[in-house]
C-alpha cells in the first residue's frame, strides 16, 4: 500500500475517534481508572493515627507551641513518608522488580496519603487561635481532627473495595474506637 493511502487511513481512523491518538488516550485513561479503583487508603488511616500519636506526645512544646506541632505533625508525616516509599522499594519491590523512574514515582505517590493525613491535624492547629483556642483547646481540636480522618480514610477504604454497608459500618468503628483508645492514652497519660 503507498504512503499516501496510509497516511489517509491513519488521519481517517484519528479523525474517527479509533486512531493510535485516541487509543493511547484510552489507555493512560483505563490505567487511571484501575489506579484510582485499587487505590490503598492504608497509608490515610496510618498517617491520621501517626498524627494523634504526635499530638498526644506534644504535651511539652516549647515557646511557640502551635507553630512547633504544626511543623512536628508535617515533618512527621514526610519523614514516615520516606520511610515507607523506602520500605517499598527496596522491601517488597526489589524483589519483584527493577526500579526504575516509574516505580519509584508509583510507590511515591501510593505512600503518599501518609502526608495528606498530616495536613487537617496541622491546619487545625493552624487556625485553632483563629476559633479562640488556647493552646489546650488546639491540641484537643488536632486530635479530633485526626481520629476523624483515621475514620474517614477507612470508610473511604471499605467504600473504594466495594464493602457493603455493614463492613464499612464496621471498619468505621472499629477505626473510631482505636482514636477513642488514643484519646484515653492522652487524658491517663496527662493526669
């Protein structure tokens, strides 16, 4: 066949919406959608507990309170980040496969819920003077900022696997009664 008629077949096909243009795009799309429908909120539920764990261990900040657990709670969570794209890369994945650039941005961005959970904690103490807090009150307003995001992030878990009600009626609180277990730890540990 001459190039000519190639040529035509191929721009009719892209034209048409079944060329290689919109293939590719379908695919990159389809790869989106199986990413975003096996997506793990573990790393959700496990920063948002990393994150009541921090406040309640924040009882003795120094001279600028807030600003030093707003760090701590970002830092904390970055630096769990690096441990757990670590722990995947060079744990489980290595075995299973080269790394390579595309691997270590997946593993980046699967891990990175870690940070996210970090961040209501820490906007919450941000804004806390804001709602009239003192320094008590913000440290109160971050834990129940994190517990409810421990509890968001596994119903959001049992609802992307398809649970049924019951199931994310039961991971929900289960989730919310090991916060409420955090929550006792603080008000034992500072009495």
């Amino acid at each position: 066949m001459s190039r000519t008629r190639t040529r035509t077949r191929t721009r009719a096909r892209t034209e048409s919406g079944t060329g290689p243009t919109t293939a590719r795009g379908e695919r990159r799309a389809e790869r989106r959608a199986e990413h975003r429908a096996r997506a793990d909120y573990t790393g959700g539920v496990y920063g948002s507990m990393l994150a009541a764990s921090v406040v309640i261990g924040a009882g003795t900040l120094g001279e600028f309170p807030r600003t030093e657990l707003v760090l701590l709670l970002l830092l904390t969570g970055v630096v769990f980040w690096i441990a757990h794209v670590h722990a995947q890369l060079f744990g489980a994945r290595l075995s299973q496969q080269a790394l390579d650039r595309r691997v270590v941005l997946h593993v980046c961005r699967d891990e990175w819920p870690i940070v996210k959970a970090a961040v209501p904690p820490a906007a919450a103490v941000a804004v806390s003077p804001l709602l009239g807090l003192d320094v008590r009150g913000a440290l109160w307003l971050a834990l129940s900022v994190a517990v409810a995001g421990q509890v968001g992030w596994s119903v959001a878990a049992a609802r992307r696997a398809g649970a049924s009600r019951r199931l994310v009626a039961a991971t929900a609180s289960i989730n919310l009664l090991l916060g409420l277990l955090i929550v006792i730890f603080k008000i034992v540990l500072k009495h």
